[in-house]
C-alpha cells in the first residue's frame, strides 16, 4: 500500500551537530563586573567590552555587586568612584570580602589623591573618565596577563557565615578557626558551597559524591552531614546550623540569615 506521508530523505533531515567540548573551553571568555550607577554609562560600556570579546555583567550599586560577585568569580571589575549611597571606596572593601578578583577603578574625579588612594586600598589600576575605549580595553588585557590573577587559588567566601572553603588547598575556616575535614566532608561542602544559597536534593548529592543513588549511599550522606554540621556549628550560635535539612527534599548551606528561606 502506498504511504501518503513517505519518509524524508536523509538530505531532508536537519542536521543537529553536538559542540566540541575542547573547542568550548578554548573560547572562555574573560568575566567583567561593572560597578558604576549611571545606567546609560554602564550599557554603554558591557557593549564596548563585549565587542572585544568579553563577558560581561552590570551592577549599578554596592549590594547588587556584592551579590554578583557571590555568584560569578570575575576575572576584573571595574569600579566608578562617586556614587550615592554606598561609595566606590567602601564598595572596595565590601567586595574584598566575597572576591579575590582585580579591581580598577574608573572615575571622573581622577584628582592625584584619589590615584594614590585606590593604589594603596589595593586597587589594580586607576582609569580617568573619559578615556579612550582601546586603552581601557588595552588596561584590562594588561591585568589579564598578571600570572597574580591568571592562576589565582580557586577559594569561596561566605562572610556572613565566616566560612571561607579553599579548593585547591582543601582548608576550611570559620571565623579564622581552621576546620579539619576528612575527603567526603569536604567534598559534600564543596558541593553545597557551589550550589548555595540553594537546596541540594538528595539525589543529585549521592550521583555527585558516589555515582549512583541507592539507600545505603543516602544513609552515609546523613551520617557525612551530621559529622560535617558538628564540625562547622559555632558554639556561640548553636541555634543556628549552617546546614540545613529540608526535610523530604535535600540540603543546603546557610550563607547569611535569609538563605534558609530560599529553597
């Protein structure tokens, strides 16, 4: 019988192509953070940035930088000086806490006392506005090559909670305190560090720590979170864990007091 709907050709079918994964990781793009409240000023700038081949984020006061820079490792931010309410001096030191990453600041009050201000609170460079767009973009690229920056540790702070996690050295602290962990505690903390504020299922922890899901892998995951929450509790704070079991549904790590809310 005849078919009135004949298969196409295999010309006929799209093509769907999976991507080079060793290509993908060769085209990484550089991470900027600018930090600047004029809005028109700061679109302006991610298009100029992102014409020369960077990625790029806006934020246009202190606290949303903060937060931004909790959840992305920036490889340079730059930073305006005037702004109202938190200023860019005080965002510096706001954003030393959560952020490793270099810090040039931008400004139209260029006076020979802010430079040498912003140079020694730390700063990486000084950029006078306005400026002339390839020598920003040349400023950046400079920073970039810092072998200070370019193989910087991979270290994730938490400062409301004082942990501060260092991967490449396995340590941990809270508030100054060093905190030995045995290899699981600290890969379920890594885990719940890179996932956090957010909840964790269950399931995704024991795929990620043994490779499958299974009751006996679920009763040493409660047996690592018990250890690791005795490790971490600050005896001044008993009440409050830094890790939370939602019951049912999987953990999380508290990062400042309204991370338990957050599922």
């Amino acid at each position: 019988m005849a078919m009135n709907n004949p298969l196409p050709s295999v010309s006929q079918i799209p093509q769907i192509f999976g991507s080079d994964l060793d290509m993908l990781k060769n085209r990484e793009r550089p991470r900027i953070l600018v930090i600047d409240d004029d809005v028109d000023f700061t679109e302006l700038l991610k298009i100029i940035l992102r014409e020369a081949g960077f990625d790029v984020a806006g934020a246009y006061e202190c606290q949303t930088a903060v937060e931004k820079c909790r959840e992305v490792d920036f490889n340079v931010i730059l930073l305006d000086v005037l702004m109202p309410d938190v200023d860019g001096w005080e965002t510096f030191q706001k954003l030393r806490l959560v952020s490793n990453s270099p810090i040039i600041f931008l400004s139209a009050v260029a006076y020979q006392e802010n430079i040498i201000r912003g140079f020694e609170i730390g700063a990486e460079d000084f950029i006078a506005k306005p400026f002339h767009n390839p020598e920003l973009i040349a400023r950046i690229r400079r920073v970039l090559k810092n072998p200070l920056y370019a193989d910087r540790p991979n270290i994730k702070r938490f400062p409301d909670s004082g942990i501060v996690i260092d991967s490449d050295a396995h340590e941990v602290t809270r508030n100054g305190r060093q905190i030995r962990l045995i290899p699981r505690e600290f890969s379920l903390l890594e885990i719940l560090a890179e996932n956090a504020p957010h909840n964790v299922p269950y399931e995704k922890l024991t795929r990620q720590m043994w490779g499958e899901e299974s009751p006996r892998n679920r009763a040493h995951l409660k047996t690592i979170v018990f250890s690791l929450k005795h490790k971490l509790q600050d005896d001044n704070e008993p009440e409050k864990p830094l890790i939370v079991n939602n019951r049912g549904i999987g953990y999380q790590l508290v990062t400042h007091p309204e991370a338990s809310k957050a599922l």
